[in-house]
C-alpha cells in the first residue's frame, strides 16, 4: 500500500488535478493536501522533476496569480476585491 504523498505522485503524474480533486480522490482534507503538495515540491525538486501549477485566476475581472509562490489559496483578488476565484491545478512535469 502506497502512502498518501505516493499516491499523490502517481495520481499527479498522469492528470492534473487541483486540490478539491486530489481531496475526494484520496478521502482527505483540503487543507492536509496543500501540506502534501509542499513536501512533493521538495521531493520533486530532488528528483529532477518538479510540480507544475496552473495559477488561480479571478472569476470576475480575470487576473491570473501567476507570480504567486504559495500553493494555498488567496483570499480574494487585489485588482478587483473580488473573493469569486477559479481553483488552481496541478501536475507534474
């Protein structure tokens, strides 16, 4: 049996997905996956492969948080205000 960052791997390396997926799939928290993802990263980067985000983007206005280095999510968007944010997915590459 494979451990929950193993399965993440494995799951990453053939789709990407983003948190909510990677929660229902594994039947865990959201919260505990972003802490996963950041161990990944780490492991990853060892690896020579590394963790390829599609950034969060605002619903209303469209701005991208390309430059944002946390995985978690931001609490809304700094050009409009607004809260209303498409989730980002991710994968490896």
């Amino acid at each position: 049996m494979k451990t929950i960052r193993g399965q993440m791997i494995e799951l990453l390396r053939e789709e990407e997905m983003s948190v909510r997926d990677l929660s229902k799939t594994l039947h865990i928290m959201e919260k505990d996956v972003f802490d996963h993802l950041a161990h990944i990263t780490r492991t990853l980067k060892g690896k020579g492969d590394r963790l390829i985000v599609s950034p969060y983007r605002c619903l209303s206005c469209g701005y991208e948080f390309k430059k944002r280095k946390k995985l978690t999510r931001p609490g809304r968007c700094p050009e409009c205000r607004n809260s209303h944010l498409e989730q980002a997915t991710y994968r490896i590459g």
